[in-house]
C-alpha cells in the first residue's frame, strides 16, 4: 500500500533561471514567441520601486500652484526607466508643424563691423586706418617694418590682414565668427580632433636639452631705466621706425638651407608652435598650412594671417564685439591693431641703441639687405633643434626659428641704478619683451578690468590676475615662445591708452619680471599636453601623401580639422594682395 501512495506523490522540477546581469527579469532572447511583440517600459536595477508613504502629507498643498509644488509634482513623473520617460508616457499636444521661429532682432543683416572687414573669407580686410593710407606697421608677413603712426607712406595703419575676425558679433550668447579661410568645394577633411582629445594628449620633451643650429641678428642691452616707471611716474609711449622680418618657415632661406642638408623632419617658427601648443586655449579661428615635401613637413602661417597680429581679452567671458560705428575703438580688429603697434614699439623703446654694447650672434641679421632704408631693430634669431622621438630608435626632430628680443647684461657691466622691480644677474641674460595694454575699463569687453592708473601699483595682483583670465591664451603664448627660445627673463609692460577716447596715443604705466618657467606654471601651461598636440599634428602629416594641408580652428566650436587643400589654395589670394599693394603704392606716388 504505501508502494502505491509513493508513485502518485506530485512530482516538482525546478525551472531554468536565466540571469539578465544588466537588468531585472529575464533576457529578451529567452522570451516565449507570444510575449516577444509586447511593448514595456525599460528600467534598470539602479531604479526606485518604492517610496515611503507619508500618511500626513497635505494633498491640497501638493496640488497648488507655486514652484515648489509643481516641482514636486514633477519629481511624481517616470519614477521608472533610469530617469527616462516611460514608453506608454504620451501626452497628445496640439500639432506645431506649422510653427515658425521668427527672429525678433533689428540688426539681423547689418553689414560687417569696423574697417571693412571683408566677407570673402580670404584672411585679409581693409585694415588701413581711417587717417592715413598706406601700408603699415606689419603690412607682410616677411616685411613686419613698424609704423610712425602720424602721416606718411607708414603711418598709423599697422598693415593689411586680419580680416579674419569679422562677421555678424551682435548678441553675447549667440556670437557667430567666421572662419580665417573659406574651405573649398575641393577640400578634403582627413581628421577632426576635438578640444577633449586634445586635452588629453602628453609627450614629456625637455627643453632644456635644446640644441642651437645657427644664431643670426643682434640685440641691444636693456634700459634699466625704465624699470623705474610707476603710475605716479609714467612714460609716454615713443612710435620708432624700425624693419623687423616675420617670414614663414616655407620662405625662410635659413630653414630652407637646413632642409636641403636634412637637418631636422619638421620646420617651424615660434608663433605657430606656440599657437598649436595653446590651442586648446584659443577661441578665435586660426589655420596653420602644413606642406610635405618628402619626409620633410613645413609648419606655416598664412600671409596677414591671425599670427601677425595680438588679440585682446580672447578668453573673457564678455570679449569685445564688432560695432555698427565706423569710428568705434574698441572692436575686436581695432583691438588687436593697437595691440600689436603697442607691443613693437615697446619693445623698442625699453633698449638702448648702442651698437657698441649691443650683443653679436655669429651671423649678421638674414633678412636685413643693404638697401634697406630704415635701421634694423634688436632681435635675436636663435634656430633650435628639439628631439621629439618616442624612443631610441626613431629619429624625429623638429628645428624652431625662435627670437629674442633684447640682452640684460649682468650686474658687472651694468652700473644701472637699483630697484626694486629690477633683476639683477652676473651673467649676461636673453629677454622677451611683450605688454598688456588696457583700452577702457568702463567699455563693454574690458572683461572686468580694474583701473590700472588706481590699482596698478596697490593691487598689481589683482591687475594680473584679471589679465590672466581674460588673455589666457595670448599669456600661455607668450610664455611658450620665451621658452623655446632659451630666454632667462621675460619683460611685461603695461600700456594704457593717454585718453580712453584716443588709440594712437599711449603711456607705460609700469613693468614687471617673470620666469618664464614660472610664469608659465603660474598660468597652469602644460608643456607636455602642448608637445602631445605638436606630435598628433606631425603625425597625421606624415602618414598622409605629399602635397599642402591646412589646420584649422573651427571658428565656433572647440574643434581642430585637418584638411587637404589643392596646391594653389592660397596662390591667388596672395596674387590679389600683392596687386593690391602695388596698386596703393601708384595712388601714393601720385599724391592721391
């Protein structure tokens, strides 16, 4: 009998369970065919399935209509689904097909801001100034000679180029630049790197270990003197007619002379190197030419170029804004303009012009001809060789055409008065010489810049500190070139204008020394990112074909692209240049 009673007893099995490891419940795969087709609202093992239920809540307060109830109510919606909507959360609305954005704005298809700034994209606008005529202060890249500022055939217009910047800079939040170059129906984009992949990048390079190829030029030994300067004591700012020479890498014979002896596998100068070291820091477009020829790579700059030129309060979180006005100062091309006239006759003026303890490099200046009519200004051409190989067994260097601009002789043969702002060193020392320069700080763009003439000397901190912000990456440039050059000491100035109203007519407010190690640690420069970005950039070159490429800033997004561009991209707009010139000359020959 109980034989029998155990072959009825109910048999139990216990079912196959499927794990989901990213979920609740079982894997969609194992789903019976009649349950496959069922919508359900997706969820998480991350999600609330429960509250705690407060019995004493008032539901009549819950419901009412101020912020923090509405609030509430809210947070009642999609408690499910990893904090998105659920699938059956639909709310019919009225259908917008129809609607229309319409833009409540009067200056929509106002024209371009001061100086004619052209809208062909070409990298070049009518920068000659409202006064003169005539080429100017920086007027080529290869011919940077300096401006009087008054009349004259070179007065006051500080060149051609910038053009650039330019566009429609109306509304703060909705600010639309236009890029340095128009790109071709015929461009190519090989690469487009974001400012966070940038960012990211790193290639340990020690410049100290640096190697001189060729030193050309001289420099003139600073003026103590100036030193001295404060706000209770300023200085006018003195215009000086000086040649100075900026030619790319491409055009450069020194560097075209190293290439036929195969000197180095990638040649550049320090502007564009430091530009690509910072560009993680820039806002404005800017487009670097890369040219292959072998296994050989030029880094270039366009003629009348964004490199020609300074910008002012770059990184402020209000930069100046283009006017409707044609006279307005304080734009961002008239900006940059005065910026750049200021910055080269400081750094003339702050010498002393004495061939006799003038500083002598091996070779004379290369650029400077007898012919020329106009004295040579300090500059050293230091051309420097760096190792960027990964390893031992790759060879990849990189020759920097790099300047310096004045000599600080040492304590022994200088009987200067002390100070408590000057160095004093028992060697001979190379200087940069670069300024900041202050418009107007009640304008708009002046990024919340102090009064220099009030806080100059009490809160010279805080003055700094106001520019480190608002120029980050003019300073990080700054800082980089000095480095790459050798330089022990960097001078900064300050510059203001004589009267808000007046961008011709300036003061030195005062100066001050850096490190530029220091300085650049000071403003959080990584060396090592900048070097990581220099090597991404030749390697994208290197592995491509012969031919040009062009690297450019999109002039909206934290976006880098790096294009390849027919041989003659640019060939005609220096043709249309160069008649231009030709043709302004012919006018002022003839006195018109």
């Amino acid at each position: 009998m109980e034989q029998a009673s155990e072959k009825h007893l109910p048999d139990f099995h216990l079912p196959p369970i499927h794990d989901h490891p990213d979920a609740w419940g079982p894997p969609p795969n194992v789903l019976p065919s009649k349950y496959q087709d069922i919508p359900y609202s997706p969820y998480s093992k991350s999600d609330k399935i429960g509250r705690v239920v407060d019995w004493n809540a008032d539901l009549g307060a819950l419901n009412g209509p101020t912020g923090y109830q509405r609030g509430f109510r809210a947070s009642q919606r999609h408690n499910y689904g990893a904090s998105q909507p659920g699938t059956f959360g639909y709310f019919h609305d009225e259908d917008e097909a129809s609607f229309n954005l319409v833009g409540g704005a009067s200056n929509l298809n106002r024209p371009g801001g001061l100086l004619g700034l052209n809208r062909s994209g070409r990298g070049r606008g009518i920068l000659r100034g409202a006064s003169n005529r005539g080429r100017g202060a920086v007027g080529r890249a290869d011919r940077g000679a300096y401006a009087r500022g008054g009349a004259g055939r070179r007065g006051g217009q500080w060149g051609r180029g910038f053009g650039n910047w330019k566009g429609d800079w109306g509304d703060r939040n909705s600010r639309i630049r236009e890029s340095t170059v128009v790109v071709g129906s015929d461009w190519k984009v090989l690469e487009e790197i974001e400012f966070s992949r940038l960012a990211k990048l790193r290639l340990d390079i020690d410049t100290d270990e640096a190697e001189d190829v060729a030193t050309y030029g001289f420099l003139y030994e600073y003026d103590r003197t100036y030193d001295r300067i404060n706000t209770k004591n300023p200085q006018p700012l003195q215009i000086l007619d000086r040649s100075r020479y900026h030619p790319t890498a491409s055009e450069d014979p020194i560097i075209q002379e190293l290439a036929s002896r195969n000197k180095a596998t990638v040649f550049s100068t320090h502007s564009v190197l430091s530009l690509l070291m910072c560009a993680t820091r820039s806002v404005y477009p800017w487009d670097i030419v890369i040219v292959k020829q072998g296994n050989q790579l030029f880094l270039d700059k366009r003629e009348g170029g964004p490199f020609d030129f300074l910008s002012v309060n770059e990184n402020a979180a209000d930069p100046p804004m283009e006017s409707d006005k044609p006279d307005s100062l304080n734009t961002p091309s008239a900006l940059s303009l005065e910026a750049t006239f200021v910055n080269q006759n400081f750094g003339l003026q702050v010498v002393k012009e004495d061939s006799t303890t003038a500083y002598q490099f091996e070779n004379p200046n290369p650029f400077y001809g007898p012919d020329e009519t106009e004295p040579c200004a300090s500059a050293g051409l230091r051309y420097r060789k760096f190792d960027l190989s990964l390893n031992e067994d790759e060879a990849l260097t990189m020759i920097i055409r790099t300047e310096v601009d004045a000599v600080l002789r040492g304590s022994n043969s200088s009987n200067a008065p002390s100070s408590k702002d000057q160095v004093v060193t028992d060697e001979d020392s190379f200087i940069t010489i670069r300024t900041l320069n202050e418009f107007d700080s009640n304008s708009q763009g002046s990024g919340g810049a102090p009064n220099w003439r009030a806080k100059l000397d009490s809160q010279r901190g805080a003055v700094v500190a106001t520019e480190m912000k608002n120029n980050s990456c003019k300073l990080a440039r700054w800082a980089v070139q000095s480095i790459l050059a050798g330089a022990d000491q960097m001078k900064m100035g300050y510059i203001s204008r004589a009267n808000p109203r007046d961008a011709t007519r300036h003061v030195i407010l005062g100066q001050q020394w850096f490190k530029p190690k220091d300085f650049a640690l000071q403003i959080n420069v990584n060396l090592a990112n900048g070097w990581g970005i220099v090597r991404t950039v030749i390697d994208l070159a290197l592995k491509s074909p012969d031919g040009k490429y062009l690297l450019m800033k999109d002039p909206n997004k934290p976006v880098v692209r790096f294009y390849k561009v027919p041989e003659n991209a640019f060939d005609l707009q220096e043709d249309e240049e160069d008649e231009e010139d030709r043709e302004e000359d012919d006018e002022l020959d003839l006195g018109t």
